[in-house]
C-alpha cells in the first residue's frame, strides 16, 4: 500500500498506550543494540549499524532464520542477556508507549551456547526488574520452543519453564520453521506446561497451512496463535477461532518480509476481522523487519480503513488477550480510555 495515513491518526497511533503480545527477545535487538553485541564480539554479524540494514534483508523465511541464528551466536554472556532485554525494553517505552509486553525467550539458544539457565534467568529478571522501576513498562516471558531442535529443546524448555520458573513467566511457545516440524510431537510438552499454570500460544499457520492452526488448537491446547496466517483459508477454522475466542497475534510486516504473504495488499487480516476472529497487532521481530509497533498500528488502520474508535479498539483487543495481571490490564485500559476518550466515530 502506498497511501499514507492521515497525519492526525498517526500522532493518536503514538501516543495511544499499547501491549504487544507477539514479540521476540533477540529479534527485537535493534541495529544499535547489535552492532554493541557485534563489537563485543566480532564476527559474522557486521557491527556497523548502516552494514546491519543489507545484513537483514531476507530472501526468504529460511535465511531470516539464519540471519536470526546469527544474532543469537552474539548473546554469549549473562551480561549479553541484561543488557538486550534492558535495552529493548526502553526503546518499547520511550519509542512505542509500550506499556506491557509479552516477551517470547528462547533460553535453549543461550543455554547450548554456554550460559546456565539459572544466570539467564537471574540476568532477564534483572532487566525486568529495572525496566519496571526506570520506564514503567511491565514485561512478562513466554518460553519458546525452537522447533528446529527438535525433542531435545522440547524437553529443555520445558525444564528451565517447570524447574527455573519465576512468578513473570505466563506463557509456553512454539517458534522456528514449520515446514518438516510437526505440532503433534510437541503435545506432551504443552500438556506438562499447561497443567503447571502456563499458558498455550504456539506459532503456526505461517508458513504452512490451515492444518497447522488446527494442530495447535486441538493437540496443544493454543489460546492465542502466533501469525495464523493461513487460517484465512479454511471458513470452518476461522469460524471455531471466532467462537471459541482464540486470538490470532497478527504482524503484517513480518509476514510480508518472510514470504509468508505476497505485500500488504494481500494480507488476510480483513478476513479474520470479517470472520469475527479476535485480532492483536504486533511487531514479531521489528528491527530485523524494519518496522515499529506503531508501524504495525497504521499498517492495520489502512488495511481495515480504521478510524481512532476502531484503533483503540485493537489497542484494547491486545490487552484482553494478553496474560497481564488484572490491574495492570485495568490500567492500561484507562489510559486507552483517556487517550480516546474523543475517538471520532
């Protein structure tokens, strides 16, 4: 799309207080928290923060992983670890007006890479602890398994989320390739994770089709989908979404820069918004995609033709959707309610 938004709804996208549920811990180290990294660490990623930009540009999903992988390689310290999650926890705030976020960790790549989950988890509680007190942002962790690595980081995961816990951990997660990386091998897992209180928002339908969506609500228990993509092809799926209320955490940028759709045209989220399936706008990756959270807001505003009433309403779908404590989420809606308090119809 090349039609600009109108300059009063993007200053209202700014300042509208917002909850992200779909996001990645590394994947949103942004060029100057990378090129930091690369400089303590030299090596296959470029520490020129203008080098960085070629660096992720991806051909397709599977070199997005790589690249991604790559990145990952620089978080080789408890230290590496605080200062991401501190870090991107202020360009959230002061950036964003990102008031909660769902964090998804993946501690099986740093745990492999030499750091024991018993320091990763001191450092991100650390960052967490910090960020809270310095910008007023509330984070909480989703243990994400990298389904690449198959059983072995399955059963990892659910370890450091059953035996390393802490009270900021809600959610157990499903990441990396779909292709060749089957949902049903994971239902033990999601089962265990579940029965201790945690909640279920695997990835799927993001590459591959509808049938993955249905795994993941059927075996793994799913009560939010990460992208979802591909549900828009199957009526009857976007139909139990919609009424079961499972929420499809939606990143149109994201899902444009790993092939996953064609362009932004041609994006399903005014089908799942015509099915009645809950919808949360989120940035999955932002600098490694080149966007915002606020991009993703306006990217959504034109694509459903959405006045400040109905861009509220998003910024309200995320914080129902999310696992926020009960005040957190009344907070954060009041401060929606102010903000739009004079939302044009």
């Amino acid at each position: 799309m090349t039609e600009s938004l109108d300059s009063d709804l993007s200053a209202f996208i700014a300042r509208l207080p917002k909850a992200e549920l779909h996001v990645h811990h590394v994947g949103s180290a942004s060029p100057r928290i990378v090129s930091e990294l690369a400089q303590r660490h030299p090596g296959v990623v470029p520490g020129d923060p203008e080098e960085l930009k070629s660096f992720f540009e991806f051909r397709d999903f599977a070199h997005f992983i790589d690249v991604y992988l790559a990145v990952v390689d620089l978080i080789r310290t408890p230290e590496d670890v605080e200062l991401l999650t501190y870090e991107i926890a202020r360009e959230m705030s002061t950036g964003q007006n990102v008031k909660y976020a769902e964090l998804t960790c993946t501690p099986y790549t740093s745990v492999i890479r030499g750091i024991p989950i018993e320091a990763y988890t001191e450092a991100i509680e650390e960052a967490r602890r910090k960020a809270e007190r310095d910008f007023g942002l509330v984070l909480r962790w989703i243990y994400d398994i990298p389904g690449e690595s198959g059983i072995p980081a399955a059963d990892a995961t659910l370890d450091y989320a059953l035996n390393h816990r802490t009270d900021a951990l809600v959610g157990f997660g499903l990441g990396g390739p779909e292709v060749g990386v089957p949902r049903p091998q994971f239902q033990p897992h999601f089962d265990a994770a579940r029965a201790a209180g945690l909640h279920s928002v695997p990835h799927a339908g993001e590459t591959t089709g509808p049938e993955t969506v249905w795994d993941a609500v059927r075996l793994l228990g799913a009560e939010r989908i990460g992208h979802g993509t591909t549900a828009a092809r199957d009526p009857e799926l976007l139909a139990h979404l919609a009424e079961s209320g499972i929420a499809l955490e939606v990143c149109p940028s994201s899902n444009v820069a790993t092939r996953a759709v064609e362009s932004l045209d041609q994006h399903p989220i005014g089908t799942f918004r015509d099915a009645g399936v809950t919808i949360t706008i989120n940035s999955d990756d932002p600098p490694m995609f080149g966007t915002t959270l606020g991009r993703e807001y306006e990217i959504a505003a034109r694509l459903l033709d959405l006045d400040r009433r109905g861009v509220a309403d998003l910024a309200r779908a995320a914080v129902d959707a999310s696992f926020a404590p009960e005040i957190v989420k009344s907070e954060v809606r009041a401060e929606i309610a102010r903000i739009g308090a004079n939302a044009t119809p």
